[in-house]
C-alpha cells in the first residue's frame, strides 16, 4: 500500500475529528473510520462515512407490522429471519461509503455492480500517479482448461519471474511516455512534487488523449457508496472462490468492515448467503431422491453435465453421485 505525504496528513487530519451526533454509530466501525486498509501491493479501502446499524434494519422491518419486540435477542433472530426468506427492503436502510484504490482492470469488473453511487479519479483533470499492480509470482497462473476466465496451475519460477518482469517494464515505458507526450517529467508519484515541463518551446499533448497508453495494471481511485444489501450481495459473488483473486482480496477487506459495522447480519450472511448454496428444482429432487435412498446418475438426474457436476460437488459427491468419505473412498 502507498500513501503520499499529503493522504497521511488528511487522513490523521480526519481522524483526529471528534463530532457529537445522536444518530447510531458502531464503535468498532469507528476504530478504524478514514483508516487506509491495505489491498494488493499498493491499494487500499477507506471507510469513509456509514448511516444506520444491526438495528436500522429490525427498525425498518417492524414498521410492516407495529412495534414488536426489541430484544437483542429477538432483534438478532428478525435480522436472520430477513436474509433467510430474502426480505432484502430493510437491509437497503443502512448505507456506508468507501474510498478505493484498485486497478483499473478490477475497477472494470467491479463496475458492473450498478447499484451503488460511483465518482472516480479523472485522469482527463488530473495526472496519474507512477503506481501499478504487479502480481506475485503464486498469483501468475496459466490459463484454465475448463474455465474460460480462469487461472489454474502457477507458473515456474523462472517464466512468473519473466512475467513480472514484461509487466513491469511495459508499466514503466508506457508511463515514461504517457508524461512525455504531455511534455513533462515523469515522477515516482509517491511524493508530493508537481512534474515538471520539459521543454518550454512546445505544448503537451491533452491529459484526456495522453492517458489512453497508460496500462489496465495502474491504479485508479473512487469513493464508492452503497447500501448493505447491495453490499451483500457485491460480497457474496466477489468474495467467492471462484472470483478473481485481485477481486477476491477487495472482496475480503469489505467483509470485515462489514462484520465491525453489522456483527448480526454479517453473522446472517454466513449463514444464508456466505456458506450457503442455491439448489434448482432438478437438484431438489434429485437430493430427494437420494434421501429416499434411490441411486440417482448423471443420466437420471434430468440436470445437464455441468449441472450435475456442480451438484456433486457441493454435496460431497463422485460424479457417479455416491458419496465420499474424507479418505477419498466411497462411502
């Protein structure tokens, strides 16, 4: 992670801020309020702001019916009961805002999460720093088999060694000339001094034209505020598996900034979304059969090839649908 002199000094500048409020606050979201939470080599997420609480939600949802009841217990066991029945309307009460530093090619993924207020760092305004993500040698995979926008088997050392060094010196040149077509001197864009012009007698190229040579490897920045059912649900697909790993480690981070902020829904989405699988019909009545102690196959099943796979899987199963003991013997 890298902060300049300048984001060190707003940061403590912020954090030294005391206001007294009589909306909720969440004394341990507080604890780490405006903290750069580091991500990848040089990235990072920033709780910047948040509205409402575990009990935002049980106080939104009891308007559907009166008062109720308002025991922690009972206020734990109504947030439960939302995300399991997918009552999602209350959970859209509480809101918090992020700052993110990230690459641009996993800004791009993350983008398609329409459901949250974006505003990004504009490289047509301003000039963009020297900082770019380059992988570690366990994270250079070859390409999948089986996964068309996956990663499997790492590399060698000496090819992931190869690797990083094409990335890093394509980062660099590029850069070098990115500043020069806008006639100035490059710098390290860890410190805070302006770049210079290099050659007074002629004029730069417009940052919004230079910027299109800089890499998808540079890192870009915005604030990103959403609402925790969106949040959720953002968290529930990238903080998967079977989600990019650069995304995954984004993903991560805003899980625990979410079980500071909402210990009993980030406990319910563990549970029901987290650790949790969705079943088809066919896969219902195939786990039904099964129980009723039918041997069902691939070819009876009535599920397609992957279908079927991926319901093994997630059951324990061989893909002859008999299960496995942990010594890899059917059971």
């Amino acid at each position: 992670m890298t902060l300049n002199k300048t984001q060190i000094a707003e940061i403590d500048q912020l954090r030294a801020q005391q206001a007294a409020t009589r909306r909720a606050t969440v004394p341990a979201l507080e604890e780490i309020l405006y903290t750069a939470l580091p991500v990848l080599d040089h990235g990072f997420v920033r709780v910047i702001d948040y509205m409402g609480d575990d009990a935002a939600i049980t106080q939104a949802a009891r308007v559907s019916y009166g008062k109720g009841t308002k025991k922690l217990n009972e206020d734990k066991a109504l947030i439960f009961y939302l995300l399991r029945h997918w009552h999602t309307t209350p959970f859209e009460m509480c809101e918090i805002k992020y700052h993110v530093k990230l690459p641009i090619f996993i800004a791009r993924q993350w983008i398609r999460h329409r459901t949250a207020n974006v505003n990004e760092y504009s490289a047509r305004y301003s000039i963009m720093d020297r900082e770019f993500y380059l992988p570690a040698a366990e994270q250079l995979g070859v390409q999948s088999t089986n996964n068309r926008q996956g990663r499997a088997a790492v590399l060698s050392p000496d090819e992931a060694a190869k690797v990083q060094k094409i990335l890093r010196e394509d980062a660099e040149r590029c850069y070098q000339h990115y500043m020069e077509m806008m006639n100035l001197q490059g710098s390290d864009g860890g410190e805070d001094t302006e770049p210079q012009i290099l050659d007074p007698n002629r004029s730069g190229l417009a940052r919004e034209l230079a910027r299109m040579n800089l890499n998808l490897n540079f890192y870009t920045q915005w604030y990103w505020k959403t609402d925790l059912h969106n949040l959720m649900h953002f968290c529930r697909l990238r903080a998967d598996a079977h989600a990019q790993y650069e995304i995954q480690a984004y993903a991560r981070v805003l899980l625990d900034t979410m079980q500071r902020w909402v210990p009993a829904t980030f406990e319910a989405f563990q549970q029901y979304r987290e650790g949790a699988i969705n079943l088809s019909k066919s896969g219902l009545d195939v786990l039904q059969r099964m129980l009723r102690g039918e041997q069902v196959s691939e070819q009876s099943s009535k599920m397609g090839k992957r279908e079927w796979r991926e319901f093994c899987q997630s059951m324990g199963l061989n893909d002859n649908g008999q299960i496995v003991s942990p010594q890899n013997k059917v059971a």
